[in-house]
C-alpha cells in the first residue's frame, strides 16, 4: 500500500525503512518516509525475521511464574527489552525437562533473538541449544557445561561449601540435608558443595 501510494517499487520502500538511500533520491526519501507516517506502517516482523534469521522476540523461560522472585526478575527483564525494541516471550517450563525441551525447539523455529533461561533444568534440547551456540542466557542456574560468560547468578557450588563450613565450625555432629529436586541444577550444585566439604 505504501509502495502504491508513494508511486514507487517495494524495492524502494525497503531501501527507504532500512536506511539505505544511496538508490534513492532525497524526495522519493521523504515523500516515502511521510506516507508511512501518515498510514501508521510498520514493517513486518515476520518478513524481517525471514531475511536476517532473528526476530524482535526474546523468550525467557521461567520455571514457576508464581514465583515472587520469577516475577521480579521477568519484569525487569521485559522493561529493559521493551527500551531495546525487543518484545518478550513468556514461557512456562513447569521445571519439567520435556516441556522445556518442546518450548526452546518452538522458540528456535520462531527464530528469537535469544533465549534467557531462569531455572533451567538439564535435559537433552538445553544441551543442543548450548553446544549449538544459540544465543543464551543463564540466569540463576548454570549447567555445568554451559560457558561461565553466559552466566548470571551466584556460585551455588561454593554456597553449598559456605553453608557446612559454617556447621563445622559450631562443630554441630548431626545435621540434616533437607533440599529440592536435583533436576535442578543449582540445588544439585548446592547440595554437591555441601557433601563435598
């Protein structure tokens, strides 16, 4: 409809949305640029993803959305992409490795920009995501063999550690090691440094 209006190709439209002038006189520029602003056009994503391989669209994949903390940092995350022109893609992974596995193959079909993992749980799609290069993050949780530069959190291995440190220096002779699942990598990490001390 622009391409019509404006008398020009789709060639040039996209020339024109794209910064690229140098085919294009400054007229055409701003008789283009104005009827897009006047018809509210906004390119489409869709096609755009097609051509470069990577859409607008982040995922963040969260294990228990209820979760005060899941929340928290969900919505400082969608602020901050939202300032970057990005748009988030929430999803649900119930901390069970087959629906995380099905979410990240849809997400890599959708061709996302990245995918931010707040609790990851290992399974074999996460491991082919890493081994893949797909651009991700960890955030909480780390596996073991997920790079430490895609990584956001603390240490939970050297946690475990602090944590009996701390009961053998009170030299307290029976303790209990109460935790999560061990699906989850940063309770496994915990739990190894405490047995480890």
């Amino acid at each position: 409809m622009v391409a019509q209006r404006a008398g020009v190709s789709i060639a040039t439209i996209s020339r024109v949305l794209n910064g690229n002038t140098t085919k294009v006189s400054e007229a055409t520029r701003e008789r283009v640029l104005a009827i897009v602003a006047d018809l509210g056009y906004r390119p489409s994503g869709a096609g755009s993803a097609l051509r470069s391989g990577r859409s607008r669209m982040v995922a963040l994949m969260v294990p228990e959305p209820t979760n005060a903390y899941n929340g928290a940092i969900a919505n400082a995350v969608e602020r901050r992409l939202r300032e970057r022109g990005n748009i988030l893609l929430f999803c649900n992974t119930q901390e069970d490795p087959t629906i995380q596995d099905d979410l990240l193959k849809e997400m890599r079909s959708q061709a996302v920009s990245g995918i931010i993992m707040l609790g990851a749980v290992d399974s074999d799609g996460l491991r082919e995501c890493v081994t893949g290069g797909d651009a991700i993050v960890f955030v909480n949780r780390r596996p073991s063999y997920a790079p430490s530069g895609m990584f956001i959190g603390i240490d939970n291995y050297a946690a475990g550690q602090t944590v009996a440190a701390h009961f053998a220096e009170r030299q307290f002779r029976h303790v209990w090691l109460i935790h999560g699942p061990l699906t989850s990598i940063a309770t496994a990490d915990r739990v190894a440094g405490f047995l480890d001390y």
